[in-house]
C-alpha cells in the first residue's frame, strides 16, 4: 500500500509515526487491506476467470 501515493480518495499507511492515533490508523488500514486481500484470494478461487488480468475475452462466432 506504501507505493501508492496519497491521494483525495486513496488512503495510505502514515510513514514516520509520531502519534498514537497515526499508530492506531496504521494498524486499521492493515485490517482494512488483510480483509481486501483475503476478499479478492476468495473471488478468484470461485471465478477462475478472474486470474487472467488485462487480457479481453474475444469470441468467435458460433455456427
């Protein structure tokens, strides 16, 4: 998530922690990312499709 930039709408890890709230964030974004990690793993194991990233299906014509 660190090479990410941050933007308006994207949320990442606080570098250089100073605070206990930086601290507490950090730890709820990694919860946050486990979770989307875990989601995604669990997507794919279900729909096999979902490995082939990029790649646009192309279909002939069925005669």
């Amino acid at each position: 998530d660190s090479g990410y930039p941050n933007l308006c709408w994207l949320l990442t890890p606080v570098r250089n922690l100073r605070t206990d709230a930086e601290r507490n964030y950090n730890e709820a974004h990694g919860r946050t990312s486990r979770v989307k990690e875990r989601t995604i793993g669990l997507l794919k194991a279900r729909f096999q499709c979902l490995h082939i990233s990029g790649v646009p299906w192309t279909m002939g014509l069925i005669r």
